[in-house]
C-alpha cells in the first residue's frame, strides 16, 4: 500500500481496509489523519502502536455528518447552536458518551465524554460515509512529531505501511478548535482556525480558556511538549547566528540566519497558519543547530499558532 489519488473507487478501498480494522492516512481541511474503526477496540489500539501515542491522550472522532454523531453521544442545546452553525468545519465538539456507546473507550482515553467531528472535506466525509462506522483519526504522524498538511508528509513517517489517500495539501495547515461541551460551561480546550471569541458570539455566552479549567485530558494536543522537532525551538528571538534556521513571520528579518523560511511575508496568520507544520518540517534538519521562530501576535488565529509553538518548543 502506498499514496494514491483520492478516487471513487479508492474511497471505497480505503473503506474496505477500515471495516477489516486497518489504518488509513487521508486528507481532512486541517491536517491528514489517520484513521481506524472507533468501533474496533484492536485497530484503535493500532493507531496507538502506529503513532506511539500516550494512552491517556483521546482521539477524535469523525463523521460525514452530526445526524451520525448524535448515535453516539449525549446532544445538548449548545451542540445544535454549533452543529447549524458549523456543519462542516475544523470544530471538535466535546460531548458526554451515549449509554452502551459503541465506540471503543480506548479513543476516549477511559474517559466520559468524546471528541466528535464532522470534516470540511469532502474526500474526508466521503470516506466517512463509505466506512459507514465513525472514525477515529488524529493526525497521521508519530506522536510529538510535526503534523502532516501533505500525503508526501504522511509517507515520510510511515512509509507504504498504510494506504494514504491523496488530497492535495490540506487548507488550513492547523488541527480543529476543540470546545468542551460536557459541563456546566463551554472551555476551549484546543485553540484552532475557529477562535474563541467567534464560538462565544455564536453561544450567546462567555467561553473559557483552558487555565480556567481542571480536570483529566478531554482532548489531544493538550500535553505540554507536543508537535515536536528534533531539534530545540527558540521562541521570540530577535537575533539569529549562522547555525541556526529562522521561521520567520512579516518583513522585518533579523540578520544572521543563512536559511529563512517565512511563514507569511505579509503578516498573514490565515497564510502562517497553513505554512507553519510543512515549515518546521523542512527546518527539522541536523544541519542547523536549532530552529529560532520571530515573534507571533498573539490574536485570532495566531493563539493557535503559538499555542503549537509553545508545545513545540517545551523541555
């Protein structure tokens, strides 16, 4: 098994291969995923083998649509205000499981509640749909590495082990905004492309921030060092030497740097945030000594990218 172009007739191979409890890569608006049958207990194990991913640290769960994922999860009011506002886009929706839910607990890290999702893509709900079984699908690289926006990405972690449907370069380049719809309050566990603030007009009501919650790991993306390079990061620097590499962002470029990769020339966090995994891969060389990253404005959509940053970056 190798990449292949997201065709009907591979679509349906791929569904074939999850209904017999293997993975597939494929492509979503935010990052590859990689998939298994959230039903089958021993191919989400496999996803965790296959990424080398913490046990306590859940899974999302995708669906063609939230009339499928309303099988498997508790529905609340808040739910159906984000699910017709979004019903298709990169929002995870965390919500209490159903009684006697199907779907493995090992996706759900042991826990109550499930991350569910429905895809901005349409070879991605395509899938879904031809699986007919909910996916459960994190992004498709070794766990702590980078997260993949190509099928070349994806083949660079697993080789031909898998079947990795190509769809092109992914449209965003950063995971989904993962709101926690199971308590008393929506939290923002995982910023992403949507931002707090616009999740907040929607709801008619304040949305927390993580530091203002407590509690096990609802959702992935949460451990402090995550979305790894091998080498360190450097944070917010304004002087660059010639061992290292320089992710830059907008026009002023610090001297030093003899490679330069610049997330956005014109300051644009919708552009940086699409650049920002490809970027870290390619700097992600033993050439350099360290990879050195220009201050990011932390509004809208940069929270997310410093939040990847930050995670990045950590001991």
């Amino acid at each position: 098994m190798t990449v292949k172009a997201a065709t009907k007739q591979i679509i349906e191979e791929a569904a074939s291969l999850l209904q017999n409890g293997k993975l597939v890569a494929f492509p979503t608006e935010t990052v590859y995923g990689l998939a298994a049958d959230a039903c089958n207990d021993a191919a989400v194990a496999e996803i965790f083998a296959a990424k080398g991913r913490p046990s306590f640290n859940p899974l999302i769960i995708h669906f063609a649509d939230f009339a499928a994922a309303k099988e498997f999860v508790i529905w609340n009011e808040r739910a159906e205000i984000l699910a017709n506002k979004f019903p298709a886009a990169p929002l995870t929706l965390i919500l209490p499981r159903k009684p006697n839910c199907k779907i493995s607990l090992l996706a759900s890290a042991g826990g109550d509640t499930i991350g569910v999702r429905v895809p901005a893509n349409d070879i991605a709900r395509a899938l879904c749909q031809a699986a007919a079984t909910p996916l459960a699908a994190p992004s498709a690289n070794r766990s702590g590495r980078v997260s993949p926006t190509t099928a070349a990405h994806v083949q660079s972690e697993f080789g031909d082990n898998i079947l990795i449907i190509d769809g092109g370069n992914c449209d965003i380049g950063i995971e989904s905004s993962v709101i926690d719809l199971s308590g008393e309050y929506p939290v923002l566990l995982r910023p992403g492309f949507i931002a707090s603030e616009e999740l907040s007009q929607i709801l008619g009501e304040p949305v927390l921030s993580l530091a203002q919650h407590s509690g096990t790991l609802k959702s992935p993306g949460m451990l402090t060092s995550h979305y790894a390079p091998s080498l360190p990061v450097i944070l917010n620097v304004e002087e660059v030497d010639a061992s290292q590499a320089l992710l830059a962002f907008g026009d002023n470029i610090p001297d030093g740097a003899k490679f330069t990769l610049n997330l956005s020339e014109q300051a644009d966090l919708t552009q940086a945030a699409s650049n920002l995994f490809a970027y870290l891969r390619q700097l992600d060389n033993p050439a350099f000594s360290a990879i050195c990253v220009m201050p990011i404005p932390n509004t809208g959509l940069g929270v997310a990218i410093n939040d990847r940053l930050q995670r990045a970056a950590a001991k």
